[in-house]
C-alpha cells in the first residue's frame, strides 16, 4: 500500500501533513471571532462514520454523545464540533447540522434525513475577549467552520483552540498523525484548554516532549520539573478562585481501519491516556476532558485484538504530541490574559 509518509530517526512514521486529514476521507474545517476570542472546529467527511466517545473530565458539556453508546440506534454520524463558548458553543453544531441538511445528507428516516452531529465544549468565556454580545454567534461559526472545510487547516490560535487557555499559557488547536508498519494511519484533534499546565514546572518544557517528532513543538529536550506536587495540593495552593475559569481539552481521535462503535469505544479511553502524559494534572473536576473516535472504514480487513491495541496506542501518542502542538503554535492576540509558548521561550534564551 503506497503511503505519504516520511521517517522519523526510525521511532515513528508520520503522515505527510502530520495532521488528522492525514486520515483517508477526514476533513476539518475552522471558524473563529477575534472580538470574542472564540472558535469552532468540525471534523466531517464525504462519507458518513462510525463514531465513539470517551468522557473522563469531571465537567463535560456535550450533544448528541449518548447515541454513541454501542446500544444505540445510529451506527454512523455525519460531523463532529468541538467550541468554545461553553453552554453557547453547543449551538455550533446547529449550524452544521443546517448544512448537512441543505446537501441533504444525515440518516435517512422516511424521505427526510436527519444529520447526527455530536458536540462537545470548553470554556472560553474569561479570555480577554468581549463577551457583551446578545445574540449567540456559534450557529453562524458552526456553518462557517463547516464551509470552510478541507485537508489542509492551522494549529494554534484557531478553531475550537483560538480562545483556549492552560494553567498559565495560551492554550491552541493542534493536531498529528501516526502510519503504522500495516499502512493504517492514526490521527489526532484537539483543542488544549485545560486547568492543568501542558509544561513542567520552572521548566517551560513539554510534557509531551517524549513523544515528540521532527521538533514538531520546538525540539526542547524534556526537563524534570521544579516541583511537582505544590501548586496543586493544599497550602500551595493560590488558584482556589480560578479553576471555573479554564478548563476542558476536548479532542478527536481517528483511523481508516474500519472499526465498530465497540471497537472505537476502546480506541477512546486509550486516547486519554495521550490527554495524562501531556497535560498535569488531567481529568479533574474542573475539567470536561472528552475524547471521540472515529473510522473512515477505508481500509477493510480482519480485525485482530492487535490491531485495536496498536491503534489505540498509536491514538494516545498522536494525542500528546498534538497537545504540544497546540499550545506551541499559540500566537498573541489583542487582550490576552495569559502569554504564548513562544513568547515565555524566547525570554528565557
């Protein structure tokens, strides 16, 4: 099977754009509004599939998540939304389901086909942006974000991520991709908005820097941190008041195995360990960490239990280092309450 690729110091091979459309069929389209600092990511593709979700945050905000269940009626979805905008942002995926029914696809009930769009939100409310608006802007960037479709896309300050912040960085849109030796590719989407910090304490080096490839976030070697346990235990800790304020890393995992909905369940939860290696602490109360999968079904072929093990692997490593790359791809913006990567990098040199 001829594949775009190319190796990396023979640990990992990635695919040519290193982004989840690096998956056959996957497409992503991004929205934002500077004024607000806000934004909206849909991941679609030409062909209906099959979809799961994972929810281990403490403080999800979702739609459409419990069809997803392998008990379900609907096997197969149209589109997938991650936002900004917290409950608001929900009404993203209204708009792509108007666009879906214009092009009149979703499933097929009578003469009429429904779109299924799952959802899922962070917050984004307290950024910097303006948030005296009346009339609720994520229908209208929802459609944006849908129309705006392709394989090719940006990280960082974009999408879902342009508001998204951590523990003390910008937060951001990233994305990556695996191929593995059998030629079946495995990406990742993610908007990094987490109460948690994506760097080590002191260091202002990644998590995820074990898992990078080609210095796709910068190359910096990993650093232990200062200190591990204060900030975020009592006596130490001086953000009590500010948890609510961010929080979520919702992301997209996905491969063009044809996988089942029981299947991809499992690709799921182990995405999320690519959520613990990345970002500390993850998971928490505050957070609604959430992760989707989903099967393109373009390469068809006997599924062993080996297949589900690498691929949800090879989804928990894409997942880290998509994190990294969102909060390093980070650009300023007008009002920010918090520095990107690169800024705090380059005062450090």
């Amino acid at each position: 099977m001829a594949v775009d690729v190319y190796r990396y110091e023979n640990i990992m091979i990635i695919g040519k754009k290193n982004l989840i459309t690096d998956v056959k069929g996957i497409l992503v389209g991004n929205s934002h509004d500077d004024e607000v600092k806000t934004g909206v990511s849909v991941l679609t593709s030409d062909e209906r599939f099959a979809a799961s979700v994972s929810v281990l945050g403490g403080a999800p905000g979702t739609r459409e998540t419990d069809l997803l269940e392998s008990d379900k009626l609907v096997n197969k979805v149209d589109a997938i939304v991650l936002s900004g905008g917290s409950a608001f942002g929900l009404d993203a995926a209204s708009g792509v389901v108007e666009c879906l029914k214009n092009k009149k696809k979703g499933y097929e009930v009578g003469n009429l086909n429904v779109p299924i769009v799952p959802a899922a939100i962070l917050f984004d409310l307290i950024n910097g942006g303006n948030d005296d608006w009346h009339n609720n802007l994520y229908k209208n960037l929802g459609k944006s974000a849908y129309n705006n479709k392709g394989v090719d896309f940006k990280l960082g300050t974009f999408g879902a991520g342009h508001g998204a912040t951590t523990s003390n960085l910008k937060g951001g849109l990233g994305s990556a991709s695996i191929v593995l030796s059998n030629g079946v590719t495995v990406g990742a989407l993610v908007a990094v908005n987490p109460s948690g910090s994506v760097v080590t304490e002191g260091t202002n080096s990644f998590w995820a820097s074990p898992y990078e490839a080609n210095k796709e976030f910068g190359g910096k070697s990993f650093e232990f941190p200062n200190k591990i346990f204060s900030e975020y235990f009592r006596g130490d800790d001086n953000r009590k008041d500010s948890f609510s304020i961010k929080n979520t890393t919702i992301a997209i995992v996905a491969t063009d195995l044809d996988l089942s909905k029981v299947e991809l369940r499992r690709v799921s939860v182990a995405a999320h360990d690519g959520i613990s290696r990345a970002i500390v602490p993850s998971h928490t109360p505050y957070d609604g960490d959430l992760v989707f999968s989903v099967s393109t079904a373009r390469i068809k072929t006997k599924i062993e239990q080996s297949d589900i093990y690498n691929i949800g692997h090879a989804a928990s490593i894409c997942l880290s280092r998509a994190i990294a790359r969102g909060v390093y791809e980070a650009t300023p913006s007008k009002n920010d309450t918090l520095p990107t990567w690169k800024e705090v990098e380059n005062k450090r040199l």
